[in-house]
C-alpha cells in the first residue's frame, strides 16, 4: 500500500470518526447544529471513500462528479444548519 492510499484511507476515517463523535453528541445535548454538523462529516466520509474507490480500486472508472456531488452536499447541509441556528 503506497502512502498515497494510506493518506485517502486516513481522511476518510477521520471524517468518519468526527461524524460519529458529532453525532454522539448530539444525543447528549440535543444541540440542533450538532447534528447538522454530523450529517455534514458523514457525507465528507462518503465523499472521501469515493476519492479511494476512484483512485485506488476502481481507476478505470471516473467518479470525479460523485465525489464533488457528495462534498457539495454536506457543505450545503452545512450552510443550511448554519443559517437556521442563526435565527
């Protein structure tokens, strides 16, 4: 395994690892944009395993709009828990 591969296994498991702790709190706290911020870090996982899938499992195949399709996405789930806990 070359580092490379290591670095996309890496970023995937930590925005894994984030959306779990969010979402982890969330059900503590019932903190609204705790869990918007969840749903956001679970769509950079897909997001981020795509980026693997692409590059490493599957490089015949192009998923450069999925990729782009999930990390938009999540920002906007983002943007969206952001606006509204504004309010």
């Amino acid at each position: 395994m070359t580092l490379a591969q290591v670095v996309y296994l890496l970023g995937a498991l930590t925005s894994c690892l984030c959306a779990v702790l969010l979402m982890r709190g969330y059900v503590r706290g019932k903190r609204a944009l705790l869990l918007w911020s969840s749903l956001c870090f679970s769509g950079l996982t897909v997001a981020n395993a795509l980026v693997f899938i692409d590059l490493v499992l599957l490089p015949q195949v192009d998923l450069f709009r999925y990729r782009l399709t999930a990390t938009a996405i999540s920002l906007v789930l983002l943007l969206y828990g952001l606006i509204w806990e504004s309010e």
